[in-house]
C-alpha cells in the first residue's frame, strides 16, 4: 500500500502500524467535529431562549405602557 505525497510528486510506502494512527486521527476528528456541532445546537438554543426572553420582556413593557395609558385618559376624562 502506497500514500501519494503530492507536494513532493512521490509514493511513499505506508507502514504497517500508520493504519491505527490514520484511524485514531480520523476518530479524534469526528469526536471534534461533534463536540463542535453539538455546542452550535447549544449556544444556538441559548441565543434563541434569549431572544425570546427580550421579545416577551418588550410585549409586558408594551402592556403596560397601554395600560397606563388608558388609565390615564380615563381619569383625566372625568368631570369633578
């Protein structure tokens, strides 16, 4: 078995143990390559919860400028 080492334009034998470290070197990529996609779903949800967290907080502050609001009309609407 060969290994292409295109930068220099050779072949270079493979010995028999570079197997297992190809292996290994590919499974720590894809455990990285998890871990990465796992904290994206994380922080994303994270982002998400807080972004939902500033809309409710603007929708109560809206309410209850409304509500003030009316209150107000209504008492200033009133004849002593």
């Amino acid at each position: 078995m060969y290994q292409v080492d295109r930068a220099r334009n050779i072949d270079t034998p493979i010995a028999p143990g570079d197997n297992r470290t190809v292996m290994i070197e590919h499974a720590f990529m894809l455990a990285m390559l998890a871990f990465v996609a796992l904290l994206v779903v994380v922080q994303s949800a994270v982002l998400g919860y807080l972004t939902y967290r500033v809309w409710r907080g603007g929708q109560q502050t809206e309410a209850m400028i409304a509500a003030t609001y009316l209150e107000v009309r209504r008492a200033l609407s009133q004849t002593r």
